[in-house]
C-alpha cells in the first residue's frame, strides 16, 4: 500500500512537471516501464479500464508534447522517405486491424472450441491499435525533443537504468542458485517466476537484456575509468545474470552475436577475453550452457526421442521448440495470399492454430507463427512487408554507420545503443516477437528516436551547420 502511494505522489508530480518539461517527462515513462509490468501495480484507477498510472502520465505527456512543441517553435526534422515509410507501416497496422475487425468469425470459432470466451470488440482496438502507436510515442516525442546535449543525456541515462531495474528485479526472483539447474528446470522456472515476478515474459526479457548488456557497455565511450569499473562493469554483469537466468537460447546467441560484431570491428582487445568468458559460464552457470545446447542430442528428453525429424543428433522439434510444425502450415497459407494476406490475428483467423490443435494436441497449437517476419508477411502480404522490411533495414544501416564513425564519442555510442536494441529485436524475432509494437519493444523505439536524432544532427555537421547536440 505505501508503494502504491508513493507511485501516485510520483505520477501525480511527474504529470504537473509534463507541462513544463515533457522531454524529461517522456524519459520518466521510459523508465518506469521497468515496473509497469510488474503484477503489483494497478492496471486501473478508479475501476476505469487503461486508466492506470503510467497510462495518466503518458496523456499529460502527450498532450503537452502537442501543445507546447508549437510554443516552443520545434519543427519536425524526420527526413521525407522516412515519413513516408513511417507512414506506411502506420497504415498497414491500422488496415489488418480493421480487416480483423470485419471478419474474425475464424478467432472465435477458435475460442468456441477450447470454451474461452470470444474477445470484445474494446479490447481488440485497446490492444491491436491504441497500443500499438502507444509504445512507439515515447520514442517519438524523445527523438522530437532531443536538441542538447544535456538531454541527451538524461535520455540515455533513463534508458539504460530501465534496463538494469529489470534485470535487478529478474535476478532478485529467480536467484543466482538457478543457475546450477538443469536447462529445462531452469527454462520452466523462469516461465513461471520471471512472468509473475516481474511482468514481461521470459523470452521477452532474454531479448531485452542481450541488448541492453551492449547498450550499457557502449556507455563506457561517454565515462571516465572511474565510472567505467564502478557502474558500467558492475551493471553489465547483472543484466548478464538477468539474460542467463531466463534461460533463453535466443538471448545467449543474440549477446554472442553482438560481441562479435562489436570486438570485431571496434574493441578487438576484448577478444582476448572469449576464452575467460566461456569457462566462466561453464563453470558458475552450466544451466545456460545446458539450454543453448539443448535439442542437440538425442538424449535430451523423452520428448526428442519420439518427435526428430532430422537425425540423432539434431532434434529440430527441440532445437526449435515445436515451431518447425508450424511455420510450414504458415507459409502454405502465406503463397494463398501473397500479396496482401489475411489481416491482424491471421494464424488464429484462418485455422490454423485450431488445425494444430486436431494434429498435435493443445500444447502445440500456436495461435501464432512465433516468428515476427512469417507473422508480418501473413496478416499485410508482401505489399505490407516490403516498407517495413526497408525502414529496419535503413535503421540498422544508420546505426552501423554512426557506430564506425570515430569523429565524436556521441556517434559510437548511439550507433552502438540503437544497434544492439535493434539487432535483438530483429534477431529474436525468428522465434518469437512482433513487428506490431508491444510494450517490451519500448526501449528499441527510444533507441531509434536516439538514433534518427544524432544522425541528422551530423548531417548538419556535414553540411557546415552547427549542432547544439553535438557541439555542447
């Protein structure tokens, strides 16, 4: 109960402030994300269904980003193609919304069969439309207010501790004793654990932290040695428990990934810490070991040894954790409809998640592809794809481009932030995630504001035009 009060004196205070300051305001609903989700706090004020506290903050922050950045005499910098694909990727999340809308009959046919009740109508546009644009906002409203260097950095700052936050909360839950688990009893302790105690679900969390340990280790560019061993070191070390205790295989790769991207092409001296890195885990987290490595051997479970696919050596089912029986049955429907797909809920709409459920039983019937770039193509075609396919694509070249450059530190680091928050997302989103945005995506969306923000700020410079970001 003190908790909640203190909460409300928060928000209470941080909603006047918004109409002084809605940059900061907007960093302060960053990170708050960090407890949003978790099950103690109040997802309604006043039994008002979305009016909760962080939701109250962000309409105070909203609407006094729209009424003062007029005062304030800001114009909006996004270049046109990027508008224009912005646009675009706006338009086919609110076209397979109303296509949903028209016709879900095959959804609750679904819902009729496993004795769920049909979904409501206000909760589908809360859901798959206000939220959507909802998550993405705050990214928005920091890349729009982003002019000096002072807010950059508390920008920054904000983004990174909403990370470490969470991976405080993860570790608190789970305990560092998880670790000597086995894979598979640490995967299902950390499915029940980390969703109840902290709100995020676990895969959602391991995508999260293989970033953020990048972002934070990009800050070291900005501090001193003193900084570097006493905060960044010590902050990357919890969010690599917090991403081990997960028990997400996805994670480990995408964070393996990272690094050698990172110590290949800018501090190649951390190679030589590969070796001490990996007899580390091995020795005080074999439970990660364990689950990277899982669905690799025939001995795995019982369940490998009646459902492989492959060989004796590879259980794809295991490897894959029973996505390859859908993503075949996926791609079917998606040359059915290549162009411009089925609409929001495709998987689900069209029955396929019912047929895998008379196939394969209950446990592997997914009502949806576990794979963002399968599930895009699915609900918006093709047609639909090829934009938003494109602005990541120019997003990922952007952030590369601005962590090569070595003419100021604030290029490393927002290249390096925005890389590592994009490159997660786009590399779990083979197995799991959504390109519709969802709150776990928030802190990728600040990168990007981050990132689209410094990036123009040197093409100012380029051009012989002064910048107050980058100048000081």
């Amino acid at each position: 109960m003190i908790r909640i009060t203190l909460l409300t004196l928060l928000i209470a205070y941080l909603s006047v402030y918004a109409w002084k300051d809605w940059f900061r305001a907007a960093c302060w609903l960053v990170l708050l994300m960090a407890i949003f989700q978790h099950p103690d706090m109040p997802k309604s004020i006043a039994g008002v269904p979305g009016l909760n506290h962080w939701n109250f903050l962000f309409l105070n922050t909203v609407l006094s980003w729209l009424f003062n950045r007029k005062k304030e005499k800001l114009a909006w910098e996004m270049p046109k193609h990027l508008n224009f694909l912005f646009f675009l990727y706006a338009f086919f999340i609110i076209l397979s919304v109303i296509r949903y809308l028209y016709d879900n009959s095959g959804l609750i046919e679904l819902f009729d069969a496993i004795g769920a009740p049909a979904p409501k109508i206000i909760s589908d546009i809360n859901e798959y439309l206000i939220n959507c644009f909802k998550w993405v906002l705050p990214g928005m409203i920091i890349f729009d207010g982003c002019r000096t260097r002072k807010q950059y950095n508390f920008a920054v700052v904000t983004l990174a501790l909403m990370f470490i936050l969470l991976a405080l909360q993860v570790v608190k839950a789970m305990k560092l004793g998880s670790l000597t688990l086995g894979g598979d009893a640490l995967q299902k302790k950390a499915l029940k654990i980390v969703t109840n105690s902290v709100g995020f679900h676990r895969v959602n969390i391991s995508m999260m932290m293989s970033g953020a340990f990048w972002l934070v280790f990009c800050l070291k560019e900005l501090v001193s040695t003193k900084y570097y061993w006493f905060l960044i070191l010590p902050s990357c070390l919890m969010i690599f428990l917090a991403m081990a205790l997960t028990g997400g295989r996805t994670g480990y790769g995408t964070w393996a990934v990272l690094g050698f991207f990172y110590c290949l092409f800018k501090w190649r001296k951390y190679i030589l810490l590969v070796p001490l890195i990996y007899i580390t885990v091995i020795a005080f987290a074999p439970s990660a070991v364990e689950r990277l490595s899982f669905g690799f051997s025939h001995d795995d479970s019982v369940a490998t040894q009646e459902i492989n696919f492959e060989s004796e050596e590879v259980d794809l089912y295991e490897v894959t954790s029973g996505r390859n029986l859908a993503w075949p049955l996926v791609w079917e429907s998606i040359k059915e409809a290549p162009f411009f797909g089925y609409g929001r809920e495709a998987m689900a709409n069209i029955g396929i998640t019912l047929r895998m459920r008379e196939m394969y039983g209950e446990f592997d019937s997914f009502p949806h592809p576990h794979n963002a770039y399968l599930q895009w193509i699915q609900d918006n075609g093709f047609i639909g794809a090829i934009p938003v396919f494109l602005l990541y694509i120019l997003l990922i070249k952007y952030s590369w481009s601005l962590f090569l450059d070595d003419s100021d530190k604030i290029y490393v680091v927002t290249g390096g932030v925005s890389f590592a928050l994009l490159m997660a997302f786009l590399i779990a989103s083979v197995g799991s995630q959504a390109f519709y945005p969802r709150e776990g995506a928030v802190g990728m969306w600040v990168g990007i504001g981050l990132l689209l923000r410094v990036y123009l700020e040197r093409k100012k410079k380029q051009l012989g035009k002064k910048s107050l970001l980058i100048d000081g």
